[in-house]
C-alpha cells in the first residue's frame, strides 16, 4: 500500500515537470526526482549513489529549471521555494577550505535573505532555498587533503539554526 502511495506521488510530481525531449519517464528518473524535491524542500541532506547514466545530475537539473519560485512556469512549483544553486565540483585536488567556501557562500546568502525579510516583515519566511550541489563526491573522497570532514559539522542537525539544502552526487 505504501509504494501505491509514492507511486503516484512520483508519477503527480512528474506530470507537473516540463522534461527535455528524448527523456523518458522511467522509475529511476521519477525516484530521483521525488527523492531530490522531499528532501531539498525539507532541507535533508540527500547524497545520492550510482553507476554513470542513472539520470542523477539530469533529476537534479530538472527539478532546478522547475522550482523557480513564483517565476515557475507550472502552478504547481509557483506555491515552493525558488532553488538556488552554489556548486562545488569534487575532485582528488579538493580541499576542506574549498568545501567551506561553498557552504560560507549559501550560508551568507540564507542569512541575507532572512534579514530582508526580518526587515520587510514579510510573512513568506523562505522564498528561496539555498542548496549546495556538490558533484563527484567520490573523487573529492579520495583526496589527501580530507575535504569531506567539513560537511559532517555542517550537515549536522541543530533545528535552532536555518539550513541550507544539499545534495552529494
């Protein structure tokens, strides 16, 4: 009964989507797609694994070009948060300080966002969502220089602070 349920939660979530031509809705794309907009909108931490091919980064750009907040082409997404991307691309050269800069850079946005509406008294507390996109994980995992310690103190759960969304393929 369960999976009846997410089931259909996948194919509503993709019929409200605008895809590419060529690309067919198969259950891997529709997985990624719900599993990428439930834990972006409720900032959880999503890393996603898998062979090349299996329609990760393509899920991820397509709910982007969707979730444009009020700017959104379908109904649907107007009523969400617009995504704002900050990438980070790994690699066996990466750095924890180049991991930091990301995160420094989502969290200044975030905090900007939330003292303008602080300031406008705005009722619609997040308009955006600031996600970090970071591509290549595994080749980041293999660096020297332990660039993923950092994501462990910033991904760690605190619900007195705002976060930003993310996303390790």
């Amino acid at each position: 009964y369960f999976e009846d349920i997410t089931q259909k939660e996948k194919e509503f979530l993709i019929s409200k989507m605008k895809l590419p031509l060529g690309i067919a809705k198969n259950s891997t794309l529709m997985e990624n797609i719900f599993s990428l907009f439930v834990c972006i909108i409720n900032k959880i931490p999503l890393i996603m694994c898998g062979k090349p091919g299996t329609s990760k980064s393509l899920s991820f750009q397509i709910l982007y070009d969707c979730m444009k907040g009020e700017r959104s082409e379908n109904e649907f997404f107007k009523k969400y948060p617009e995504i704002l991307i900050f990438s980070y691309q790994g690699s066996k050269t990466s750095t924890s300080e180049g991991v930091q800069k990301v995160f420094n850079r989502a969290n200044r946005c975030l905090k900007k966002h939330l003292e303008k509406i602080k300031k406008n008294n705005s009722n619609n507390e997040m308009s955006i969502i600031p996600v970090i996109y970071f591509d290549e994980m595994g080749l980041a995992e293999e660096s020297p220089h332990n660039p993923l310690k950092v994501i462990h103190s910033e991904l760690e759960y605190d619900d007195r602070e705002q976060k930003v969304g993310f996303v390790g393929i």
